[in-house]
C-alpha cells in the first residue's frame, strides 16, 4: 500500500478491497459515511493509473454508492479529487444530505448542505468510534 493509504488510517479504516483500489473511512467525518478511494499503484496522476485500474472504477465507485445509498440515504454524492497534500491518485467520497444522518452510534450534520462541503466541519471519531463506523459500512459492500 502507498504512503496516502497508510496515513488515511490502513488497515484500520479498511471497508473493501478491489485488485487496484482500496475503500476507506475518511478519518474525518464532514459527513456520515465519508469515504477515501484510494489507488493502490504509486501513481501520482490520474492519467497514470492503468487502464485496468480506470475500468475497475467504475466497479469501485458503484459499490461505494450502493453502500451508501443504504447506509446513509444520501441525496447527492460528491467525489473530491484534490491531492494537495497527500500524493498518490485518491478520492474524497462524501455523502451529502440535508439535516443529519446517524450510524454505528455516532450522528453526523452536513454542515456544508446545500453548498460545498464544509470540510472544517468534519467530526474526528476517536479510535473506538473509527472501528464502529468501518464494522458497520463494511456488511454494506458484501
């Protein structure tokens, strides 16, 4: 796993695994059910992935809002591709809605609704609640 992978809490926020993608909690939560989609590859611009890693994107990302669409019943998806601080290819994946969403425990407003997100907003779930968050996203994916 690269270098982005690891500081975004792998393998403790691991919720699904493909050959060249993995899916994890986004540590910080601006919404509930915010998720990282990370490449595996050492790629550090999009254009650089292999054509097998686009092509399981779309298996990837389709799952994802699967998922979510369940878990969260979300009303729009947004995927942030800023790769500013952390190197390697990456999505942001957050779930919006307005009002506030609960799970595993933990209830999470989408502060940004309807506009941007507001990611200064973002709920820090400690370790406890980071591992009731990914055991309860995980069943999702199945």
């Amino acid at each position: 796993m690269n270098e982005t992978i690891v500081k975004f809490g792998y393998p403790a926020t691991l919720i699904a695994e493909y050959e060249h993608w993995v899916v994890l909690l986004r540590p910080a939560q601006p919404t509930l059910g915010a998720l990282v989609l990370a490449a595996k590859s050492q790629a550090t611009a999009f254009g650089d992935l292999p054509a097998e890693a686009h092509a399981e994107l779309k298996v990837a990302t389709a799952a994802a809002e699967a998922a979510l669409t369940q878990a969260v019943g979300y009303a729009k998806i947004n995927y942030l591709m800023l790769m500013m601080v952390d190197p390697h290819v990456h999505f942001h994946v957050l779930p919006r809605y307005d009002g506030e969403r609960s799970g595993a425990g933990i209830a999470i407003p989408d502060a940004g609704w309807p506009g941007q997100p507001d990611l200064a907003q973002a709920i820090k779930p400690d370790d406890a609640q980071i591992a009731a968050l990914t055991g309860w996203l995980k069943p999702y994916f199945a």
